[in-house]
C-alpha cells in the first residue's frame, strides 16, 4: 500500500463497499483509473493524475461516505446551492436521507430564503440566513434529525487529524458510533463536537 493512506481501516470503517471484493492494490487501482476518465472528461484530453498521497485524498474518492463542502459555495437565487447540497447528503446517506420535491425559493436576491421537501413521510421546511455566498450550516442540523429517524448513522463534522482539514471547507463523514471511534483511535481522526 501507498505510504500515508490507512485504507484497510477506512474500508473497516465502511469506506468503498461497492469494491469489497477487491484487494486493496485493485482497488486503488480502480480509483486511480476512475480519476483517469474523471480528468479526462474535464481536460479533454488523456491526463495521468497523480497517486494519491493521503488519507484526506483518498476518503474524498467515496463520495457515498465522505463529502469534502465548500462552505463559500456562490449562494444565491439562480445558482440553488441547497438543493444541490440535499442531493449530495442524499447520495452520501446510504438510502437513509431520500429528500423529494425539494424546492429552493427566494424572495429578493438577499432572501427571506426557504428551503423545503419531503422527508420520511414529513414535510421539512427551514429558513437558511442569507450570508452572502456562504452556505448557512443549519442544513447540516436538518439532515442528520431526518437521518436520526431511520438509523444509528449520522454524518459527522470531522477534522481530520490533528485538525489539519478545518478551514473554509467542512468535511462530513456518514458514520455509526463505532466506526467514528475507529477512525479516532487508528487514525487520529478529531470530530468536535456540535
């Protein structure tokens, strides 16, 4: 394995199940040519990525467990950041966070801003404050009470370790309980407290 990636103990903490029957050099060889075609598509041309070089670099590759949030996200009325937000926690909750009809309305280009959409048999409205382009983080709260309904998984604010990923970005983690102490205990993972 790559020095500096911990991948057997993020794949016993739920990381990349839909490669479990690969070994570890498979299956950092799937990400890497996943990466390949991802850049490719971008680029427009054939382009070699870099391996990855750490644990940050390589829990971003699943995006069905990790979700690395840009909190300066260009909020505004025509962009409907939150939707967008919803349907990647959505992605990431393993079935248990299935939002529908999610709307996004704003009365002014600084808001009165209302979120809403249907969630385990409920109707979720909540109001985000307008911040300028930053994301109000009382959607987090909202998606992990909808996920608290149905299962023991929530998604946790991590900091990496040492709290080396703090900054303008926020990382969300869906873990159990145990799988959040794993990561504390192996891989010095921090998740302060919300």
């Amino acid at each position: 394995m790559q020095m500096g990636l911990n991948l057997t103990n993020l794949r016993k903490t739920g990381f990349f199940k839909e490669y479990e029957s690969l070994s570890e050099k498979e299956l950092l060889n799937a990400l890497h040519e996943n990466r390949r075609k991802e850049y490719a598509k971008i680029f427009e041309y054939d382009y070699e990525p870099e391996k990855l070089r750490d644990d940050h670099e390589l829990a971003v590759q699943d995006s069905k467990k990790f979700l690395d949030i840009d909190l300066e996200a260009d909020v505004r009325a025509e962009n409907q950041v939150y939707i967008y937000l919803l349907e990647d926690f959505a992605k990431a909750s393993d079935g248990h966070f299935s939002p529908i009809g999610i709307e996004e309305t704003w009365e002014s280009d600084e808001g009165p801003i209302q979120v809403s959409f249907t969630s385990n048999g409920s109707d979720i409205t909540f109001k985000p404050e307008y911040m300028d382009d930053w994301i109000d983080g009382k959607v987090f709260d909202v998606i992990n009470a909808e996920m608290q309904k149905v299962t023991s998984e929530r998604f946790y604010l991590c900091a990496g370790p040492n709290e080396e990923w703090f900054g303008q970005n926020v990382i969300y983690v869906r873990l159990t309980e145990n799988e959040k102490k794993l990561l504390e205990e192996k891989l010095d993972w921090k998740f302060p407290q919300e």
